[in-house]
C-alpha cells in the first residue's frame, strides 16, 4: 500500500545570477505568503476606501463652506433688511411727526373772509402719538411702533383730506370775493366815506378809493367774474364794472384804455385796462369801488385782506 505524499509547507527559490556564481536557495512559507498577499490586497482596498472618504470629506467640508457663506450672506440680508425697516420706522415716524406739525400750523389758520361771509372754520383733527425714540432698539418695538403707525394712519389721512377740501373749498369762496389790490402800485389819495369834493370844494359822499399812480398803470380785476361794462360813462370817464358771483360787483373808473369787453369772464388777478384821468378827474388815478349784495362798501378791508393774514401770522 502506496503511502499518501504530503504536500509540502513552503516553496524553495532558487536565485542565481550566473552560470559561474554560487546558487542561494531560501524556503518561502505558503502561509506567510498568502497572508502577506492578502494584507497587501487589504492593504490596498485600505488605502483606497481611506482615499474616497478623505474626497468625499472634502467634498462634504467645501458643501459646508458653501452653505455657512450662503448662511452669512442671508445673515447679513437679514442685518441690511432689519437696518432698512429701522429706517422706514424712522423715516415714517419723521414724516407723521411732520405731517402733524402742517396739521397743527392748519388748525392755527384763521380762515376768515371779510365781515359779509360765515367764516370758514376747520374742525379739530386728529393725529398720533409716537413713543420719543430716535433708533428703535429691536425689532418688537419697530413692529409695535409700525402698528401703531398703521392704526392711526387711516384716520389722520381722512382728516387731511377732510381738511384740504375745506381748504380748497375756501379758496374756491375766495375767488370770488374782490381781495386784492385793483393797481399794479400806487397809493390811495381818497378814502371812502364823506370828504370834500376835489372839484367843487363841497361836502359830499366819496363812494370809492382813489388810487393814484403813473399814467397806464395796469389795472387787475380783484376776483373771478364776468365783465357786465365797459366803456365811457359820464364823470366815471371809462370805466369797467365786474360782477363776481350773485354777491359782489366792483367798478373800475377813470381809465386811460380798457382790454375787455362786456360778457367777457375774467379771474381774478387778470389784467383789464390802464391807469388813466378820464372823466371827471383832477389827475392820474384809478376810482375804484365795491358793491355787496348792492350796496356800496369800503373797499379798504378787501384791497388790505391778505396783508392782514400776513400780519396776524408774524
């Protein structure tokens, strides 16, 4: 009976480097060698998975770069939007705090016309509060301060434009109420009211004012209205009667020249004619006089109207 052959442990290497030169043979365990090529293998697959992970790593930490400058970019959004919506509070607040103060110089307006008219007066109107701050400190006391601007905004919007309409409806009023001076310049040499005749030297009524002034000085008409004469009339000379409304009618006398005609509309300022000394005159003037509801006026509280308001502000 054959005996079984072992298979042997190790190998044998044989290394000669000539056909002359001394053989050198050393044994080489299969153990060792399998072993060391499977460490070799691992080693590799080591090396390699080390090497991916370290990519993905870094491709992982520059995702994360990435995202925290997106994130501070969104922060700083976030600041630049916070430090705009303090300044719109700001600039929103400065502009109520303003808005109040036309509204407080309104209410101080004495709107008044002269003595014939009701006077046109404005109701008290509201407004709002606002905490005295220069810089909101966060953003709750910005949102709470927008609140409250928000809240009271609506009233304070419909009491000005109550306010505006009343101011409107005032000046329409005084386009036709004869508020202006009459001339260019000039100074008024004959008051309303009794006086001595320039002429005959007797007592009697003057229903006018004389202005007087260089020859040709324009002559404006003192409101809105529509020209009812125009042309020569006795000691009037020439002369432009204006009626402005149902309530007042203002006549312009002693005229060089005369720019309109009867039916024509006029406003207010609009110039109708030259100084001049026709008529019944002694010199250079314009006799100008004022009818309300019919009756003869003095026309000095009217020609002197706005100077007053001017005077009552200061």
């Amino acid at each position: 009976m054959r005996k079984k052959r072992t298979k042997p442990n190790s190998w044998s290497v044989i290394l000669s480097s000539g056909a002359n030169e001394p053989v050198k043979q050393f044994r080489l365990s299969k153990i060792l060698f399998y072993s060391s090529t499977i460490f070799v293998f691992l080693l590799i697959i080591s090396v390699a998975s080390l090497t991916y992970f370290i990519n993905e790593l870094s491709t992982d930490q520059k995702g994360l770069y990435v995202e925290l400058e997106k994130r501070d970019m969104k922060i700083e959004e976030v600041k630049s939007e916070y430090v705009s919506l303090q300044e719109e509070a700001l600039a929103v607040q400065r502009s109520i705090e303003e808005f109040r103060a036309f509204e407080e110089r309104l209410n101080q307006i004495d709107l008044q016309v002269p003595s014939d008219l009701e006077e046109v007066a404005l109701d008290g109107l509201g407004g709002t509060e606002l905490p005295e701050k220069t810089i909101a400190e966060n953003e709750e006391n910005i949102s709470a301060s927008l609140r409250v601007m928000r809240e009271k905004l609506p009233q304070m919007i419909r009491d000005f434009e109550d306010t505006v309409e009343r101011l409107l409806a005032y000046e329409e009023e005084l386009r036709t109420i004869p508020t202006i001076m009459p001339a260019a310049e000039g100074r008024i040499t004959s008051e309303f009211g009794n006086r001595t005749d320039p002429i005959s030297w007797d007592s009697s009524f003057h229903s006018g004012i004389d202005i007087a002034a260089p020859l040709n000085t324009p002559i404006y008409s003192t409101a809105d209205g529509e020209v009812i004469a125009a042309g020569r009339d006795g000691g009037y000379g020439l002369r432009i009667i204006i009626e402005h409304g149902d309530t007042y009618e203002t006549l312009y006398a002693h005229l060089n020249y005369i720019d309109v005609e009867v039916g024509d509309k006029v406003k207010k300022g609009d110039k109708i004619g030259g100084m001049g000394t026709t008529g019944r005159s002694t010199g250079v003037h314009v006799h100008y006089e004022v009818r309300r509801n019919g009756e003869l006026i003095n026309p000095y509280l009217y020609m002197t109207f706005h100077e007053t308001d001017k005077g009552d502000e200061k």
